[in-house]
C-alpha cells in the first residue's frame, strides 16, 4: 500500500528484485490500498502480482521533486519519456501487459484490481495472505531462463518486521518529522545563546539539526524556503533584541508561514508539511517569542535589584559599630564594609543611602 516514492528508491529496489536467486511476490493489499507512480513499477516487476479486491494500481505519472525545472516542458517530457521506456522493460521482461503500463506512465492510467487481472497486469487476486500462499500453489515462475514451480501448501508465513534502525530512519524520512526537528533544534541553540553554560540545551539543539539536515537530505528540499524559514527565525530573535512594536514578530510569523510552505517542493501530497504541523508550529513559536518579549519589557520598568542602583535604599543590620571610619553591615544577604556620618551601634537596623566602591554609606533607620 504505497502513493509512491523517489525514482532513484524505487530502481535500487527493483534492480534487487531483478538480481534476486528466489521468487518475488508482491502482493497490494488490504482491501482500499493503493500501488501507485513508484509502487506500479515494483508491483509490474514482481515474479508474482497479486492484489486485493477493491484495490487499485496505476498512476505512475513521474512528478518532479527538485527544485528547478519543474515547470519546464522539455525536461517533464525527457522524464515522461525516460519512465515509459523503463516500464515497458519491466512489463516485457515479466510478460505483463506492455501498452497498459505506458499508459500508466504518459496518461497517468489507473485500474482496479479485476480490471488488473483481466488485462494481463497482475497474475491474481487475494483477499488476504493465507489464501494467496495456497493459490501460488504449483506456479511456474521463470527466474532468468530457469522454470521454477513453487510448492507453498501449508507453508507457514514468517512476518520479517522492520529493525530499530529501519523504523528510525523511516520516520526520520517524513517531512513533518523533519520540519520539526529543525524547529527544535532551533529552540535548543536558542536556550544555550541565551543562557551561555547550560550545555545540554546546546547540545540537544545539534544533535536535532543535525538529524533535520539528514532527513531532509533525503526529501526535494526548495533551499527559498529553508532561508525564508531561517530568517523568520532570526527575526524573532531580533524582536527579543531590538523593540520593533511587533513588526519584527509579524515579519517573522510571514517568513516562517511562507518557508514552511515552500520547504518541501513536490506536488505529491505525502512529501508535503502537513499544515496540520505548520499550523501549531508558527504559533507556538509566535507565543514564545511574545512572551519573552513582553517579560523583557516588564523588566525594563521594575526596579533595580542589584548593583548600585538596586541596593541603595535597601534595609539591612549593623554587625559592628559603624563610624565614619568604618564598620560592617549585613544588607540583602551579604556582608558589606559600611561608613557612617554619624555613629551607629551594633544590631541597629541601618539603610544604604550611598555606596562608593564596595563600601556602602548607611545610616541609622528611625524607628516608627
């Protein structure tokens, strides 16, 4: 069940197929599934075909996945051209139906499973894999000039799953997957800049960009729309620097909807960013950076809680008599050596008025 795939996946499979000492089955299945564009070709160059009632095959129409040419004529005709040629090899080389598979490629012909049967595409119909595995019963099936007859009664079917290292790259082969690591990945270099020294931040925002390059190394990524991205990021963080109002943040929201958008340049559907994830993306992103920015703007008119501005006025306690020519007070948690015009007794409560270095002026607080 595949709405396809890339060429260059699908002739590395189908060579292998080709190479293969044993029998080949391909078998399109449950009911409602699909073997179009890359899944015609593998299904046409199977030893055996088979398919499910009420599935379909056909489709197999190339579309480009790059980012130029794509709306060249010349060029979509040398690629029409190229794919027809090469399933027609594969359909006389199986002795399927030749003329169905070039109009699967040029008109983008698509059929039903009975309609596949009866027109020679497939070699029979399945409603599941036990019954397929009894009507390949006694099959001849020719492997390169050698007629092989299978005997597959009562054999028992061994279920071979995808291995860890399988499953993890097949999820990393998903636009959606990719697009968020990249975003992520994204937060965590953001957190370290912030926050020099927090280490773990920084090195979990690599190790995810580094995992949304690879994936997107196997996708058509448009490059306008990785820079487009970039620098709707940029602008958020710009927006955190420098107060713009909010126009920063709007520039931002547009490059990032725009890039998300243009990411991935393919009209197959299943290679596209779902906007199921730009969506809550852009605006987790928006809600972020507006939160940093509004706390920065509150901060900007609290009061000044360190330095000399911030510890002026603060009350503390005398831990020695206090002169003028010195004495030690206790103020916001640390020990301070203090000054005093006028003479102050140990314990006394005292308020900083002044501070000159890392001395404090202080005085004697009235009581009330």
């Amino acid at each position: 069940d595949t709405p396809g795939g890339l060429d260059k996946s699908m002739r590395e499979i189908i060579k292998r197929m080709f190479s293969s000492r044993v029998p080949i089955i391909v078998f399109v299945a449950p009911q409602g599934s699909r073997a179009a564009s890359a899944g015609t070709f593998i299904t046409l160059a199977s030893h055996i075909a088979a398919m499910s009632p009420s599935t379909s095959i056909g489709a197999a129409t190339p579309v480009s996945l790059g980012m130029s040419g794509a709306e060249d004529p010349a060029l979509k005709r040398k690629v029409t051209n190229d794919a027809a040629s090469y399933i027609e090899g594969i359909a006389k080389k199986r002795g399927r139906n030749v003329k169905w598979a070039r109009d699967a490629v040029i008109q983008g012909s698509s059929i039903t499973a009975e309609k596949a049967l009866n027109r020679g595409v497939i070699d029979l119909i399945a409603n599941d894999v036990n019954e397929l595995i009894e009507k390949i019963d006694g099959y001849e099936v020719d492997m390169d000039g050698k007629i092989v007859t299978l005997h597959t009664s009562g054999v028992p079917v061994k279920e071979i799953k995808m291995g860890f290292r399988t499953k993890f790259l097949s999820i990393l082969s998903d636009p959606n997957i990719a697009y968020i690591l990249l975003i992520l990945g994204f937060y965590g270099l953001f957190f370290e800049f912030s926050n020099p020294g927090s280490i773990l931040p920084g090195i979990a925002g690599v190790i995810l960009i580094v995992l949304a390059f690879y994936s997107l190394h196997t996708l058509p990524v448009n490059y306008a729309g990785m820079l487009l991205i970039l620098f709707g990021l940029i602008l958020f963080i710009a927006e955190v620097k420098v107060t713009s109002h909010g126009a920063l943040t709007l520039g931002g929201i547009i490059s990032l909807v725009l890039g998300s958008i243009l990411l991935i340049r393919s009209p197959a559907p299943y290679l596209k960013i779902s906007w199921y994830v730009i969506g809550p993306t852009v605006a987790i992103t928006t809600l972020f950076f507006t939160f940093i920015v509004t706390m920065g703007l509150k901060a900007q008119f609290l009061k000044t809680t360190t330095g000399q501005e911030g510890i002026i006025g603060m009350v503390g306690e005398a831990k020695t008599d206090i002169t003028k020519d010195g004495g030690t007070v206790f103020v916001h948690g640390e020990w301070w050596n203090a000054v005093s015009t006028r003479a102050i007794k140990k314990h006394q409560k005292v308020k900083v008025v002044g501070k000159k270095g890392m001395v404090l002026n202080v005085e004697r607080l009235k009581e009330e």
